[in-house]
C-alpha cells in the first residue's frame, strides 16, 4: 500500500495514524520504518492501542519487539494498556 501523497510520514497525527490503521487492516506493513518513527513519536493510547493490536495481527513479535523499544517514552498507563493486549 502507497499513499503516495505522504500521508505516512504526514504532521497531522490523527490522520497519519488513520492511514496507518487501513494499512494494517489490508495487513500491509509496507511502511514499517515510518510506522515505527510513528510509534516512537507519539504516546497517546489513541493512536498506540489500535495501531499495536494491528501490527500483532501481521506479525505479534514485530509488536513486541517495537513496543520493547519506545516502551520508555510512553506514559505508564499507556505502557499498562498495551501490555494487557
């Protein structure tokens, strides 16, 4: 899945992680590195919750290694909803 427009790697949170939903949901991970630098920059359970569940549908250990990896710069109660899943 291309955008093509960059919507990607676009400054509007809510719609880059929008798109980032659909991608998942047509189990895509063709941006996974800007899917990644979205995941490391924002730590809102808005955006992280279902983009998570969406990654670990694909691929459940790619979840888990990302989440290990911006883990620190999320909020505590983030960290523990997305844990629980």
């Amino acid at each position: 899945l291309s955008d093509g427009i960059g919507l990607a790697s676009g400054y509007n949170a809510d719609i880059t992680s929008d798109f980032f939903e659909i991608m998942l949901k047509c189990k895509k991970l063709d941006k996974e590195k800007e899917l990644d630098d979205f995941l490391g920059s924002f730590g809102r359970n808005k955006y992280l919750k279902p983009l998570y569940v969406g990654i670990a549908k694909i691929d459940k250990p790619k979840a888990m290694a990302i989440f290990a990896k911006h883990k620190a710069g999320y909020h505590p109660i983030s960290v523990a909803a997305i844990e629980k899943l």
